[in-house]
C-alpha cells in the first residue's frame, strides 16, 4: 500500500497499528518501546499499541472505538481538499466496524462532496470472536457499497495490493470516495483472551498458512526469480531477529514516563488537572504550582 501512495498522502486505522506504524517511517525500537510502556516509545509510553501517531508523515494512528477512525478519515480527507492537495486519506477499518451507522453517514457527505478518501475494509473473516458470516447480515461485504465505486483486492498479494492502490488513489483524487476490500487472515485470537481456535478450526489456519500466507508468496517469487538465495534470506531473518532481541533487552531498562507526563498534550478545562507536586508549565497558567 505504502508503495502506491506517499507520505504527503494520509493514513488512519484503528487497533493494533504496528505495521504501519513502521512504514510511516517510525523505528522497531520506538515501536516495542511503546508496547512496553515506556517513554522511549512513539508515543511516550501513553498510547500504547492502538495509539501510535507520527506528525510529520501524516500518520493519524488508531482508534480504540469500534469505527470511530472513519469519521475522522473523512475530515482529513476534507482538509486536503479544502487545501487543493492531490492527496488522498486511506482510512482503514475491519469487517466488524463495516457495520457501524458512521461508516455510512460518513462515505454519504464523502460522496455528496467527492472528497479523496479511501475506505479500506481489511477483511480477515473474524472479529472478536465472531465469524463475519455470523455477525454481517449482507455478504459479500463489498455488496453493502454498492451505491459507491469498489474493488476487492488480495490482500495477501503485496503486488495486487500496490497495483490496487495506485488506481483507487487515481480514482479518489478526482472523483470522489473508492471502497476496497482486502481480502486477509489472522492466525492469531483476536487478543490474548480469545485462543482463537473456538470458532474456527486448527485446519483452517494451518491451511491458509500454507497456502496464501504473504510473506512465503514473497519469498518464493524472490526465490523463483534468483533475486536472492535461500541462503542470503535466512541471514537477513537471522539479522533482523537478533536486532529485535537486542532492542527488547535495551527497552527493558527504559524508564516507565514520568507522572508529569500525565498532563501533556491533553485536553485540559480552565484549570489543570491536580497532581500533587507537579509543576503545570504553560503560557496560559503562568508556571502555576499546584
């Protein structure tokens, strides 16, 4: 996706961010250190995996409310018209927001006003729990869109979903809202209080796995067209993942944020928040002691 579009270009998502967090250009050690809670992370150890955020590359984070990102989406989206940007929001979401009213009211105004915005549904079969032939009344889920532009896209496919991308951002810039469906898996539970496994069986997963898992696809096209050896890619994972282990041990010893941290960029009332002992410092409260 990152290599249909660019940073100029916006993204928003919602829980467990990591991926693009990375491709936005932050660091594996900002990012674990953030998972690990402590200041060194992206975030200052105060977001946590669903609220990773960069600034400067036009990386809006996540969301901890089922669908909530969309509507935001769609003003970001706003603003880049409103500014005459040839940019594009891609605002990502799962199959079970695809049944939040905000996802509807939210692409209706995007349409009514052509805005850049693409919705882009990552459909990995499961919410929390619940299978989407379960939880969503209407399937495919790409037939709910059908007053909008869609395409369903492999998302197990980096090729397919670049190419993909590179028309839906074509699109969106001149035309108006485009809905895309990525087709996807998870093989892990939906969180560490679900296994899983209670809804699906150990088949299935194994079978995807073996079948359409993305980075095995990427390795034996690499492989099958001698871009590199087996050999060179089992130095790369050895390289990477001893880098990862060496950045957890040195994140263990990061401190946890300080408690003035508490009160930094939040929204706050007229008066701020009390914490005994800390020094508030702003041009509005004078260095007020509280």
């Amino acid at each position: 996706m990152e290599d249909a579009i660019t940073y100029e270009d916006a993204i928003i998502t919602a829980y467990r961010e990591h991926g693009q967090t990375l491709m936005r250009g932050d660091t594996t050690y900002r990012i674990i250190a953030e998972m690990m809670s402590k200041h060194t992370g992206s975030t200052r150890g105060k977001g946590g995996s669903m609220h990773y955020y960069n600034k400067k590359h036009n990386f809006y984070g996540g969301n901890g409310i089922v669908g909530a990102q969309i509507p935001v989406g769609t003003g970001i989206a706003f603003a880049m018209k409103y500014e005459g940007k040839k940019n594009v929001c891609v605002t990502m979401y799962g199959d079970g927001a695809a049944n939040q009213g905000q996802l509807y009211e939210a692409a209706n105004m995007a349409g009514l006003w052509k805005l850049p915005v693409i919705y882009l549904l990552e459909n990995n079969n499961y919410g929390m729990g619940t299978s989407v032939e379960r939880a969503s009344h209407y399937r495919p889920i790409m037939g709910k869109f059908r007053g909008y532009p869609a395409v369903k896209i492999d998302g197990m496919n980096i090729f397919a979903v670049r190419e993909g991308m590179k028309f839906c951002k074509e699109y969106a810039i001149e035309n108006g809202p485009m809905f895309v469906e990525m087709a996807t898996y998870r093989y892990q539970g939906h969180s560490m209080s679900d296994p899983g496994i209670s809804y699906r069986t150990k088949d299935e997963v194994t079978n995807v796995r073996s079948t359409k898992d993305c980075i095995n696809y990427v390795k034996k096209v690499i492989l099958d067209n001698q871009v590199a050896s087996e050999e060179e890619l089992k130095k790369i994972d050895k390289e990477i993942k001893n880098r990862i282990d060496e950045e957890v041990e040195k994140i263990r010893n990061d401190p946890f944020p300080p408690v003035e941290e508490m009160t930094r960029d939040i929204y706050t009332g007229e008066n701020p928040p009390f914490i005994r002992g800390v020094e508030y410092k702003d041009s509005i409260h004078n260095n007020s002691k509280y």
